[in-house]
C-alpha cells in the first residue's frame, strides 16, 4: 500500500479554505488595504507588490482559454499558465524576501511546479523546451 502527501501548497489552500469567515474576512480586509490609493505600500516592498501584480496579471490573461471540446487538453492549458504564475511569485519572494523558510517554500514551489507543468505537457503527448538552468540557479561559468 502506497502512501500519499499533499503537496505543502494544498495544505496552506486547504488551510484558507478552513479558516473562519472572521479570520478570512480580515486577512482580505489586510490584502485590500494596500490598494487603497490613499495608503502607499512601504518603499522597499514596492518593487515586490509590482513585480506580483504583473505575474498575477499575465497567468490571468494567460489563463482564459478558448475550450477546444477536449477536457484534457483545456484543462491543461489552463493549469501550466496557473503553476507558471505559482513560479513567478516565488521567484519575487526569493529576490525581496527575507524570511528563510518562506524562501526555502518558494524554491520548493518553483521545482515542484516545473514538474507538474513537463508533466501535463507530456501527458499530452507535447514536447518539453531544452533544459534550462532553474531560474534560481547562477548561470554556469563559460567553458
């Protein structure tokens, strides 16, 4: 018998989805408060807050997809923009934040999201693009 986790992005979703409506309700009331134009974001979370809205933005756009009558094939091309998103914002916490083990998650997002999106695309019977160095790897020394 074989023994199965959920992946540590499931559980803080399924963590959300728990929470109170009280304690959800606040935690949206804090999230919109930073769009209020007359309350400015502190200086140095600036350029997070930006570079976050452009990869929420750009997996929304990427997201709406025309149906193509195949379940599999739409889903996908729903879910690989959605997990590049995922990608895009941990990459934003490596390079503003500080927290250790949140950076440590975020690192974990960005491998185990690459994953599941070769996954889904060889489900699919798709090519994947040359290897790459991970976006948070150095580029290797010139030989």
């Amino acid at each position: 018998m074989r023994c199965s986790m959920l992946p540590l992005a499931a559980l803080v979703t399924m963590a959300c989805l728990a929470a109170p409506p009280a304690e959800a309700q606040q935690a949206a009331t804090s999230a919109s408060t930073l769009t209020d134009a007359s309350r400015e974001p502190p200086v140095d979370e600036a350029p997070f807050l930006a570079e976050n809205s452009a990869a929420m933005n750009s997996m929304m756009a990427r997201m709406s997809v025309k149906p193509t009558g195949d379940v599999d094939v739409d889903f996908a091309a729903m879910m690989i923009p959605h997990h590049q998103g995922a990608i895009d914002m941990a990459l934003a916490e490596l390079r503003y934040g500080k927290n250790e083990q949140l950076r440590r998650i975020a690192q974990e997002i960005i491998v185990d999201q690459q994953q599941e999106i070769a996954a889904m695309r060889l489900a699919l019977g798709q090519k994947l693009p040359p290897s790459t160095a991970a976006p948070t790897q150095a580029a290797a020394p010139p030989r």
